[in-house]
C-alpha cells in the first residue's frame, strides 16, 4: 500500500497546521509546549499504517486534496461553519476510546477502542462522499467493514436496525451548546445497509490515523447514502426492532429522510440535487443514483418507492 503524506500548505494558503492536524499529530510536530495546558498525554496511535491492505471497491478518480478534506469539514458538534470542526476538534481527547453497544445483541457491553479493531484487518478503499449539501469528495478511508463488528456482535433474529450516536461534551464541543440539533448526533441503518460490504468503519484516512475533525477516532462511512449519514466519532452502537427516529430526521422530516441515498431524481425540498460540486474541480457534475454504487446496492431497495422513502 503506498502511503499518503500530509503535503505540506504553501505560506500562501496558510492554515495553521494545527488547524487541520489532530491533536496527537501537533503534539508529534512539537508543538507540545503550545497546547500543554489543554492537552493530556499523548494519544496513542489505534493502528499501524503499516498494517493496512489495499481493499475492494475503490475508485480510481483524483483524490482530494487532504487539506480540503481535513479543512472543510461538518461536524455541527463543534460549529456549523466549515472551517470550525478543524479549528475545534483537536480539543476532543480520543484515547481512552470506548464505544457501547446496546440493545438486541448477544454480546452488549462497553468495548475500548483496541478492542473493537484488534481481530480486524484495516482496509484502504477510496470512495467517494457526496454531501447533501452539493458538493463532493474523493477521499482514501482507512476501516474495515461494520458488517464484521456486527458479526462478531451477534445481533438476535429480532434486530432490524443499527443506530450509532457521536459524542457530546460540552466542555469541548462549542457546537452541542446550542441546540441545533437534538444532540446526541444519531444516525442509524437497515440491518441488511448495515452489513452491506461498502459500509466501512473508518479509522484513518490517507494512511494515516483518523483527524479529529473528521470523526476520530471511529466513524462510518456508506458511501451511496449522503454524507450525514456518514456518523462521526462514535459513542453507541444500538440494536433495535423497531426503527430508530434518526437526528436530522426529527430535526427537518420533510428535508432528511430515513434513507438518505444519493439521488439526483430527488430533489431536497430547498434544492436540487442533479448535480455536485467535487472539490478542487470547476464547474459541476452530473450527480450519479446511489453515488455511482447503484451495482453494489441498487437491489437493497428493489420494489420501494424512492421519492417516498427519500
Ligand atoms: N457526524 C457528526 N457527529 N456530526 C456532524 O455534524 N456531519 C455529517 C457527517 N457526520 C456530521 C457527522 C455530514 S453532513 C457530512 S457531509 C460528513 O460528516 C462530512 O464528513 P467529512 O467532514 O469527513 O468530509
């Protein structure tokens, strides 16, 4: 696997590299001393890059460049402009890491973070992340599939749904202490979108370990639904019977749907949804049904009306 260095921002562009840096990356550059009244010890890395194996499903168009990927980011939890999540996030203390599963599951329980990935192999798939707002990424995640977490689980016969829910602290996250959103941020899935092979539970990204603002130190990816399903920084891992009422779906039911699947034929009740903006290009493009995956996950869906089911 080739490994992706962070490149290095002209002067000219300068965002501080500790704006999009991760706490544990600052703290490796030396810049110790300037955040030693916030910071606790140093994180230690989740996995060793050196680990990671190229996985299926990739594709092979440009990827993004990683400072717009890293700079330009959502996480309402610690501000709704752009340029907050990386001016914020390095605050969020991921390590000790641990993630709860609850509900219909044979095995609940609070699992660190080590443990959780310990059995898996760490996979690098570029995909692409189509935002509702319009624009779009290419980006190379590192993971591995949720559907063998959720193996390993057990879920019982009676689990029909998989929800997740993100952090909330106050203390770090300027963004939960108005309520934009009900927090905790919760997402959640169909048991068999859930076990698809695409859905990813994302450690890194470009080779390396996860930036805070952008969901470490776990979160998922599912790249043919927009990207707010994409959850990050993950508490809660809950099995359910009955389906979840997810955060943007209680927030606006007439805007975000349960499914959420990229489709250019549905429009947001605010705008269209034809076309994207990928970053770094010109111009827009055409916006592909279930983000150019309708071959992986089009059957998912075979008899449902998706204008109705949006
Ligand atoms: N997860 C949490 N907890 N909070 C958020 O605000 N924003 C979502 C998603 N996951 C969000 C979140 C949205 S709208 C998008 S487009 C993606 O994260 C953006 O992921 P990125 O910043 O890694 O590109």
């Amino acid at each position: 696997m080739t490994r992706y260095r962070f490149s290095e921002p002209p002067p000219s562009e300068i965002t501080p590299k500790a704006l999009w840096l991760s706490r544990r990356e600052v703290m490796r550059a030396g810049l110790a001393l300037a955040l030693a009244p916030l910071a606790g010890t140093v994180d230690a890395a989740p996995f060793d890059p050196e680990q990671v194996v190229a996985g299926p499903f990739s594709t092979d168009e440009p990827l993004t460049d990683p400072r717009a990927a890293t700079g330009y980011n959502n996480f309402y939890e610690f501000g709704t402009r752009k340029s907050e999540p990386a001016a914020n996030a390095w605050r969020m203390q991921t390590s000790p890491w641990d993630v709860v599963v609850e509900g219909e599951v044979a095995r609940p329980g609070r699992y660190g973070l080590e443990d959780l990935l310990r059995p898996h192999t760490l996979e690098e798939r570029v995909y692409r992340l189509r935002c509702v707002e319009g624009w779009s990424m290419v980006i190379p995640w590192v993971g591995f599939p949720l559907a063998a977490l959720i193996t390993r689980l057990e879920p019982t016969s009676r689990a029909r749904y998989v929800e997740f829910e993100t952090l909330v602290d106050e203390a770090v996250m300027p963004g939960v202490r108005r309520p934009v959103i009900a927090w905790p941020y919760r997402e959640a899935l169909r048991m068999d979108e859930a076990l698809h092979p695409l859905t990813l539970l994302a450690v890194g990204m470009y080779g390396e370990v996860m930036p805070n603002q952008n969901g470490a130190p776990i979160r998922l990816v599912v790249p043919w639904k927009y990207g707010f399903k994409s959850i990050k920084s993950i508490v809660a891992i809950r099995f359910h019977e009955q389906r979840p009422v997810t955060s943007w779906e209680q927030q606006a039911p007439r805007e975000y749907g349960f499914y959420a699947n990229v489709n250019p034929e549905v429009d947001h009740p605010r705008w269209s949804q034809a076309s994207e903006r990928r970053i770094g290009e010109s111009g827009r493009r055409p916006t592909l049904p279930f983000n150019g995956y309708a071959e992986q996950v089009a059957h998912l869906y075979d008899g449902m009306d998706l204008r109705r089911y949006f």
